[in-house]
C-alpha cells in the first residue's frame, strides 16, 4: 500500500467511528430523558467505572489501555455533557439581583486614601466618601457583615501577576464577584520634601509595587520592605524621621504633599491591575459576559484535562485559571477559573451544574464582564 491508500483507510475508518459516535450520543440523549423523568443524578461512577474495566478488558493490548481509557472517558464525558443540557431545562436557576453601585451607601477598600483600590472604586461609584480597612482579609469581613455593601480588592497586574493574598482570602470567605476593573497604574517613588534619592535608607511599598519596580530598584540599589500598602506605606514616609521613601501612586504623592524623585518605574511601560468588586449576594449585571467558579480536583489521572474538557465542548473560552495551595498541611490545591459565558445560557447552566455533581468542593462565585 502507499501512503495515499493508507491514509483513505483511516479516512473510511473514521468516518464509521464519527457514525457510531453519533449513534451513541442518540442513545445518551434518551438515556438524559429517562433519567430526567425518574429524577436520577447524570453521573453514576459505578456505571462510568463498569464501561472502563470492560474496555481495557476488550483492548487486549497493555501498550494501548491507557489510549483506550482517554477516549473512552473523553466519550463518556461528552455524553454528561449533552445530558446534563437536555436535563436543564426545567431546574432551579442561581437566584440574583441586579447590582447597584449608583445607591450603594457603603463600599470598603484596604489601605487609605490615595491607594489604587480607592481609584478602582471611583472607576464604578464616583466621588463618594469611602471606607478604609488596614487588610484586604478586613475588607472581606466586612462584606460578609454586611458593614459595606460592596468591597474593592486586587486580583491581578499585568507585570507581577496575581495577588496571592486575595486568592487566598477568596477561598476563604463566601462572597460574589460582581464586577471587574482594570486600572492603570503609575508607580512613582516619593519622599518628604528635600530628600535626596542618594541619603534613602529603605524603600517601602506593597509587594505587588516592590515587585513590579524591581528593575529601577536594583538599578538604583535601593533597600525595599514590605508594606500593607503603597498609600499607607506614603503616610509612613509623611509621619518618618528617616530618610524612607515609597513606591505609590503619582496622585496619592500629591496629596500628601511628598516631592517625587522618580516617575514611571514600573519594569513595564503599560502596567495594569485588575480589581474586583465583590458583595454578599449574588448579583448579576446585564452586560455580565463571563463566570467565574472555584474548585478541587481528584488526585487522579487525567482529572485536569477531563475539567477542561468539559469547556471545550461546551464552547466556552477559559479567561484564566489560578491555583492557590489549600492551607490545611496537604499538597492540595483550589483552582479559580474565569470562563466566558452569562449565567442564564444552558451551556453554562450544564456546565454548573456538571462541576456541583462531579466534584465534592465546588463553588460559583460570580459573574461579571470581561475586560
């Protein structure tokens, strides 16, 4: 044979493999009916465990089981998929409210005034008087007391990446995203008037600012410490009698009347962070076009790719995925996923409710518009 007559082989091959694919999926559509109308759940490990056994039974080639595995499990995770739409239709929906930052009486952020979180905040609320918290845990314990009806928190700069604290503190607390923002950010370093760049001792900011600065800090060879915040960290150096200087904002600089030694000093001449907006209830905006859900997975092979899998086929366009290490001694690990998608489709309708039956720690935790 040649390689033309080979390739038509596999050619007719898969085109009877596509017709039994379809074939199959028929079935699973009637086997969604029967189960919707006897209320049974779509997964049944024990059935999904029963086929798997029988196929590396009928492989009879220990080289190619696992190959039969995947695509097995591939197939059997469409089938849920495909169930789980037809089965939608019908079930309880998230119950949400519109947001309305227009009426809010009270929104937290962390640091003080002159702190990027209070310019995110005045992106979505305006001119208003906001309320400060010194930690970003403080601002999601206020949320979820109900002291402030929105909370303004960092999750991620284009130059550093993601802000661990806030992941950590997510995984933490039970709130929702309502909102996304993304902030340019202008990093300075500023000192009390007459200060000159050669008598500064240390640099003081918030990690993220230390890190998104750390071509000019090593170039200038100045000392760096960490602060809760680059708005605090300005105050600090107001209120010092040392020769301190910080890595804030060019506005919160001027407010405090410090003389700035240095402007534009982030390692990346575009540098952008993004901000959420967080509440206690759920709510969902009208121009909400993506969700974002936390989660565990097994220890098993192939349980991340079976995840993805489940996006894949549904269409849908993974925006970001984070993990953050579980905080109980284990190698554990939360997974955070923005996908696109409003939260009234089907597909993520399936989706939602696919993650909540197959995985034993699962939580929607809101939507919001992409940026």
């Amino acid at each position: 044979m040649d390689l033309k007559q080979l390739r038509d082989g596999i050619d007719e091959i898969d085109s009877g493999i596509l017709s039994l694919f379809m074939k199959r999926m028929e079935l699973c559509r009637d086997v969604a009916d029967f189960k919707k109308k006897h209320n049974m759940p779509v997964f049944q490990g024990g059935r999904e465990q029963e086929i798997i056994d029988r196929i590396k039974e009928l492989t009879g080639n220990k080289e190619l089981e696992n190959g039969t595995t995947a695509l097995f499990t591939n197939i059997m995770d469409i089938s849920k998929i495909l169930q789980n739409r037809s089965m939608i239709t019908g079930s309880k929906d998230y119950s949400y409210t519109s947001p309305d930052f227009a009426s809010a009486e009270k929104v937290g952020c962390q640091g003080t005034s002159g702190a990027n979180s209070e310019a995110a905040a005045r992106t979505v609320f305006g001119e208003r008087e906001f309320t400060f918290y010194p930690s970003f845990e403080d601002v999601f314990k206020a949320v979820q007391a109900g002291e402030v009806d929105y909370g303004v928190l960092p999750v991620q700069n284009s130059t550093a990446g993601s802000v661990d604290s806030t992941y950590d503190l997510m995984a933490k607390y039970p709130f929702y995203i309502v909102k996304m923002v993304t902030l340019e950010i202008n990093h300075c370093l500023a000192a009390k008037k007459g200060t000159k760049i050669e008598d500064i001792t240390c640099v003081y900011s918030h990690r993220q600012a230390l890190s998104q600065c750390e071509v000019f800090l090593t170039r200038t060879r100045l000392k760096k410490h960490e602060y809760s915040n680059t708005a605090t960290a300005a105050e600090k150096v107001l209120n010092s009698k040392e020769h301190i200087a910080a890595i804030c904002s060019v506005d919160c600089a001027e407010r405090l009347g410090l003389e700035i030694l240095a402007r534009d000093i982030a390692d990346c001449t575009i540098n952008r962070t993004q901000f959420i907006i967080i509440s206690r209830d759920l709510q969902v905006a009208e121009e909400s076009d993506a969700v974002s859900v936390m989660l565990t997975i097994p220890h098993k092979e192939g349980s991340l790719y079976r995840l993805l899998t489940k996006f894949f086929v549904n269409g849908m366009n993974l925006l970001r995925i984070e993990n953050r290490p579980i905080r109980d001694g284990s190698f554990d690990v939360m997974f955070f996923l923005d996908f696109s998608g409003k939260l009234s489709d089907p597909s993520v309708k399936a989706v939602l409710r696919d993650l909540e039956e197959n995985l034993s720690n699962f939580r929607c935790i809101g939507t919001f518009q992409s940026q």
